[in-house]
C-alpha cells in the first residue's frame, strides 16, 4: 500500500516533485495543496488543489511535500495546523540522483583538479573499473532496498572518466533495458559507441566537459589533441542522438583567465551541434584543495598559478553571503565509489578523513541510508566545508557572462 502524500505548491516545482512520486513504489501524491486561492479550482497534474482547511479534511494524508521556494514560512505554518510528517523537499522522500562512479581513473591532467594532479606522467590505470556484473548487482541491490527508483537519475561519474571503462557500452544498455534514468559526463578522450537503439531514450543529460577551444589550453589542462577531441565530440554526439537521446546536451566550457578569446569559437562549435553552450568559471575540484585554499596552506608555487589561471577575486565576497542556515544541494545526493563503497559526497575526494562509508550491501533499507547520510553529514569533513563555505561556493559560484570579468 502507497503512503498518501500532499504535494505543497502547484506551481512548477510542484509539477516537478508529483512527477517524481508518480513513478514512485513506495508514495502517491494524494492532492496538491496551496496558499493561493486563484489555483484552488484548477486543479493541478489531475489532482485537486487545497488550501489549509481542505487539508485538514483530508483522510489517510501521511506525509506532505514542500515544493516551493517559501519552505520554510510554509513549514511553520503547516507546523501550526497539523502534526503529519512534514518533508521540506520530495528529495527528502525518493533519492532523485545518485551518483556512481564507475570509474576510479580519469586521463586528464588537470592540475585544480586532485585526480589531475597525480595522473601527471600516469598511464590508464586499468584496475580502477567498476565491472559490468559488479554494477548489475549493485543497481539491483539499491533497487531492491528502495535507495533508487527507475526516474532516479544514476550519475555515471563523480571523480573518473566514464567512458574508459571498457564495460561502458554494456551498462548504459543494462540501464536502457531497466527502463532507468541516467546522465554522463565526459572529457571526450575516449569514444565507445552503442549500436543498440534506444540506448540512449532514458538518458536525462550527455555533457562534454572542455577546458578551452585550442591546443595551447588543452596542453595547460587535460594534455589531449585538440582536434581529436572535437572529432570525438561529434561522433558521440551524433551516436547518442541516433539511439534515442532527447535529454539535454551540453558543453560544459571552463572559463580560465586565458581562454577568454576562445569563447566564440566555442559557442559557434556547441550551437553547430545542437548543445547548450555553458562556460563557467572553475574552482578547486576536490575539498582538500578547496580547504588548502581558504585556510591559506597551499603552497607558494601553486597559489601564484592559481591566481594566474582561475578566477578567485569574487570569492572572498561570495563566501560573505552565506547564510547560516545554507543546506547543500549535495545533502540529498547519495554517492557510490567505483569499490561499491557509499562514500560523502562527489566533491569530497579521498584525502579527506571521512570520505568512506562503507558497502552499498551493509545498507539494508532506504531508511537506514537516511540515517547514514545524516551521520555523514554530521562528519569534520562536512562540518568543516560548512564552516569555510566550500558548499556555497559549489553551489552559487557563478556562470560566465560577457563583459563581467575581473
């Protein structure tokens, strides 16, 4: 029997959070309800739409749903008039993302990335792979206990390059024949193409990650042939568009302080082929840099190119505007190692003192994974990237806009 749920807010994140119970074993959205009296007679996603006293009529609720920006005034007023289970998000109900790395190795040699910076002189480390029957067991484990759904969206990557798994191909036609939501991330160094159509159908977002558009920033940063790379984009993005990909493609452009001349050319290349075009500025990927960073440990030689390269004057003055009550976007991402291990985050990498949780198998139930990711979130890690505001800076660092450089 399915929990009834109310849906708070019958706007468009109130779309959202019903289209995530509607796929959902375990819940159903019983109505929506809202403060506005001009939604109450339409309705929303064919439910009825109610205000506080139409809730309080209502029998056999055992849950509601905040979806809207207002979550916590709405929290206090709900508070006031009822004492069902109130959930500040649908995230707090059905995991909607998680992240599998199924890949413990990534080629580029980016050197603000911690991964980047030891794979300098390293060759493909081959035993860092998450094998297909590995990640047909461990799918089928998260599933059976509850931590996923078929719409959960299972993030191909974390810290490794997807695509140099050589059982790649046969996980995401795994994925395609569970019917199940997924994303990739890629550098494009490496081609695997699927011959399968609709192999791509579920795929929610294929995004290229590009540290400029010339071979002077590709030998600054990831270290690969330029050219090749742009070949690569096109034929994977032909491939995944031919086997049923209608999800959101994008290229994902780091704007460094010398790239900047290069942002054109880039644009024209990511429109030609159909796919979102989003420069942004990059940080430190990995909480100990970041951490090496903002208590002032990092070295000398290391500080002056990042000065040189990354755009850090805005920092110092984003770090101020954290409010104290801030909850990271990563709290409701759960996030699996290329071992099968829960580990704290995607952007928690393994210098950290906290960063392995142990097996998905010692995980027996959604609501011990709840109890677990409180725990971690309670870690000196987390408490430590709270403290400093590395989540705030992951979270509101902004995008490029033409002629707002510094």
């Amino acid at each position: 029997m399915k929990k009834k749920i109310l849906i708070w807010g019958a706007g468009e994140k109130g779309g959202q959070a019903y289209a995530v119970l509607k796929e959902s074993r375990f819940y159903e959205a019983a109505a929506f309800g809202d403060n506005n009296p001009q939604v109450l007679k339409a309705g929303k996603c064919g439910k009825e739409v109610v205000d506080v006293s139409g809730m309080e009529k209502m029998e056999d609720l055992e849950g509601i749903v905040i979806a809207s920006s207002y979550s916590k005034e709405i929290k206090e007023q709900l508070q006031s008039v009822t004492d069902i289970p109130i959930y500040d998000s649908v995230e707090k109900l059905v995991y909607t993302r998680i992240s599998i790395d199924i890949s413990g190795f990534c080629n580029a040699k980016c050197k603000w990335c911690v991964t980047g910076r030891n794979n300098t002189g390293c060759g493909i480390n081959t035993d860092r792979f998450m094998e297909y029957a590995d990640f047909v067991r461990i799918y089928f484990h998260l599933y059976d206990v509850g931590i996923i759904e078929k719409n959960t969206e299972i993030m191909l990557y974390s810290w490794g390059e997807p695509l140099l798994n050589k059982d790649y191909i046969s996980i995401v036609e795994f994925l395609a024949e569970q019917g199940q939501r997924f994303s990739v991330s890629t550098n494009a160094s490496n081609v695997q193409i699927s011959k399968r159509k609709g192999t791509y159908e579920k795929c929610s977002s294929f995004l290229f990650s590009m540290p400029g558009f010339s071979q002077a920033s590709y030998d600054r940063i990831h270290g690969f042939h330029f050219e090749k790379i742009k070949e690569n984009i096109r034929m994977l993005n032909d491939n995944i568009r031919e086997n049923g990909f209608e999800g959101e493609g994008s290229i994902s452009f780091h704007v460094y302080r010398f790239n900047h001349g290069e942002l054109e050319a880039a644009r024209k290349f990511s429109g030609d082929l159909g796919l979102r075009f989003h420069p942004y500025y990059p940080y430190f990927n990995g909480n100990s840099m970041a951490e090496e960073y903002l208590e002032r440990r990092m070295d000398e030689t290391n500080l002056r190119e990042a000065a040189e390269e990354l755009h850090l004057s805005h920092v110092e003055q984003l770090l101020e505007q954290r409010p104290a009550d801030y909850r990271c976007f990563l709290e409701d991402i759960v996030s699996v190692d290329w071992k099968g291990n829960f580990v704290l985050c995607c952007a928690a990498d393994e210098a950290l003192p906290d960063y392995d949780w142990g097996s998905v198998y010692q995980v027996e139930s959604v609501q011990q994974m709840r109890k677990k990711r409180s725990e971690m979130l309670q870690c000196g890690s987390c408490k430590k990237c709270r403290k400093l505001g590395i989540d705030y800076w992951m979270g509101n660092n902004p995008s490029y806009q033409m002629g707002n450089v510094k």
